[in-house]
C-alpha cells in the first residue's frame, strides 16, 4: 500500500470532521440561534451540510468565526437547548453503548421520559461477538417485553488494524455487522411493538464521515488496503446504506416501524482515544470551542427517538434536528440491496430482502 494511498482516506476525514466543527461553532454563534426545526421546513426540503471545500477559503471563513467570536463572547457556546417531549408511558428502548458518551445522555434523557431503557452493557451484549449477539436478543426475548425503540450508537474508531472473534475487521464489525444483525435479530419484536398511530423507530448513529467513505464490496474487511480512517469511514457509509434499506423493507412489508439515521455532529467523547498524539493535542486545547458536549451530541437521537414530528417518518438522515442530504451513493437502492445481501451471508441470517426483488 502506497504512501498516498493510506493518506488519503485520513486527510478526507480530518477535512470532513474540521469543516463539521467549524459549521457547529457557526452554529453556535449565529444570531438567531439554532436553526428552525424540522416541522418548519418546506416539504421535501433539504438542509445541505457544510462542503469540507469551504475551508479553502480561511479569509472568508474563518475571519468571520473570529469576527462572530469577539461579538457574542463565549458564555453561550454551550448552551443546551432540549425540546419538550410528550412522556413516554414506559415504552421500553434498548440503547447500545449506552453507558458512556453520547449513549449516555440519551439513555438519561429517555429515561426522563418515561421510557425503560434497556443498556446492552448491562444485559451484556459483546456487539463484536456474533454469539454474544444472539444471547443478549435470547435473553431480551425471555422478558416477553415490547420494544419500542433501539438505538444503534455503539462504536469504535481509528482502531489498529484487527478482527472480531468472528473474523471481521473490527470497524466493520462492530459499528457495522453487530447493529446490522442485533437490528435483525430484533425485527420481529418491533414490529410487535408498533401500531398504525405509534410505530416502533430504529435509530441507527452514523457520522459525517460516511461523505468521504468508500464502500468496497469486494473488500469490506479491508484486507487489500488497510487504512483504519477508511475502513471507519465505510462502516459509517455501510450504516446509512442499511438504514434507507431497513426502510424501505418495512414500508413493502407494511410494518408500523420506521428506520431513520443520526448525525451527532463532532462530539467531545473517548472515541478519539486511538487518534495520533499530535491529533489528542490540537484536541485538548480547541475541544471546548469546536466539539459538542455529550450531551449536546445526543440531541439529535433523543429527537428521531420520541419527537412527534417523525411519526411514521422513515428513511432520513438527521442532522442538528434537521433533515439533510446524505451522500449521493447512499440513495443507490442497487448497493443498498447488494450491502444488506452481503451482510446477511456475513451474519448468516436469512435475506428478507430477496423477496422484494
């Protein structure tokens, strides 16, 4: 693997996660504040997210977020603005990676609501263990329970290169694989769980590094080019593939559940641990201007979680509260069958997803 090659896919990312940043601290500071809601969007409309090509421009920029700074100050860079949401009447959600984080906050933020919220960390579930997998939905089932909400938030990212017990890289096979099969897994009760004024929401945390990734089909375990910026990138593209496609499976299938993916924007949390140490600097002295809190990142999943606004709404990616554009070839309906094909054989489940054909 050249040079290049393996600089590439790290400098696409770095590009991505500084121009998210930058969008976040405008955010911030703009006067109005956050903007408007989803509700108050045109039908069909869409709020395109910032293009890492606007950081060519540090005298346009950049000048302005200094400007903006040295207006407003710094008191309200944090300020937390949370809707109010209707109570959940014990809805029962089960939420990965819900111990630390941005899992964290929304299972405390569910949990307010009403909700019981079942951590996989607690009822142990290992999401880089196939087995592991099948025990915890094993054990969930023995509950005889309903399960109205699951929350794919579990991740790792820039791992050295190494496999899951099962063999799989283990970006793709935690981020990807373990919520692809604990969602399938999990089907059947949430579409129990759902009615025709109530649907059951399967809310999947994906990145906008999914922009700059590269989905190989020949080589998802990434054993030609390993690239640990790259092989995180796919498995966040790989993530909103399998949501369009969960959703459009439901909708065919006429199930009351609804699959919809988040953006949690660039978030202060323990992900970055594996940076390089250079990267942890930079990140220690600007992570207080620049980066959500954890808090702060779960917003967006609490909303696709219980907001009436997305009541029967499947099939979009959030960000900010806000419907966005995801990258072009995620709406590829071809790859998005070709991945979830692919992915069934990976984790030897039946393909529901062949009947439609």
């Amino acid at each position: 693997m050249s040079l290049l090659s393996r600089a590439l896919p790290a400098l696409r990312l770095y590009c991505i996660g500084l121009a998210v940043a930058l969008h976040q601290l405008l955010r911030r500071l703009r006067p109005g504040g956050p903007p408007a809601p989803v509700s108050a969007l045109a039908p069909g409309r869409c709020v395109r997210p910032l293009h890492p090509s606007l950081l060519l421009d540090p005298s346009g920029l950049v000048l302005q977020l200094l400007d903006r700074l040295r207006k407003s100050g710094f008191s309200s860079l944090h300020c937390l603005r949370f809707r109010l949401f209707p109570t959940q009447n014990g809805n029962v959600a089960i939420v990965t990676g819900g111990a630390k984080g941005i899992g964290y906050h929304t299972v405390k933020h569910l949990a307010r609501l009403g909700m019981h919220v079942i951590l996989v960390e607690f009822l142990h579930c290992d999401l880089a263990s196939m087995k592991s997998i099948r025990q915890f939905v094993q054990q969930f089932r023995a509950k005889n329970c309903p399960l109205h909400v699951l929350v794919n938030n579990a991740g790792v990212m820039l791992v050295p290169e190494r496999k899951t017990e099962d063999g799989f890289e283990e970006h793709f096979g935690l981020n990807y694989l373990g919520h692809f099969l604990l969602t399938n897994l999990l089907l059947e009760t949430l579409k129990q769980s759902g009615t025709r004024s109530r649907n059951a929401r399967v809310i999947t945390v994906s990145s906008a590094t999914h922009y700059v990734g590269r989905l190989h089909l020949n080589d998802l375990q990434s054993r030609c080019s390993y690239s640990p910026h790259g092989a995180y990138a796919q498995s966040k593209l790989a993530l909103v593939l399998f949501t369009y496609r969960l959703q459009h499976l439901m909708t065919a299938d006429g199930s009351h559940v609804t699959a919809n993916v988040v953006d949690p924007g660039v978030v202060n949390t323990e992900l970055y641990k594996n940076v390089c140490w250079a990267t942890k600097v930079v990140k220690w002295m600007t992570a207080w201007l620049f980066f959500k809190t954890p808090e702060e990142g779960a917003s967006t999943s609490i909303y696709a979680a219980v907001s009436p606004e997305l009541e029967g709404v499947g099939g979009i990616y959030l960000y900010n509260e806000q419907r966005t554009k995801s990258t072009d070839v995620s709406y590829d309906e071809e790859l998005q069958r070709r991945l979830w094909t692919e992915s069934c054989k990976m984790t030897r489940i039946s393909d529901v997803g062949s009947r439609d054909l």
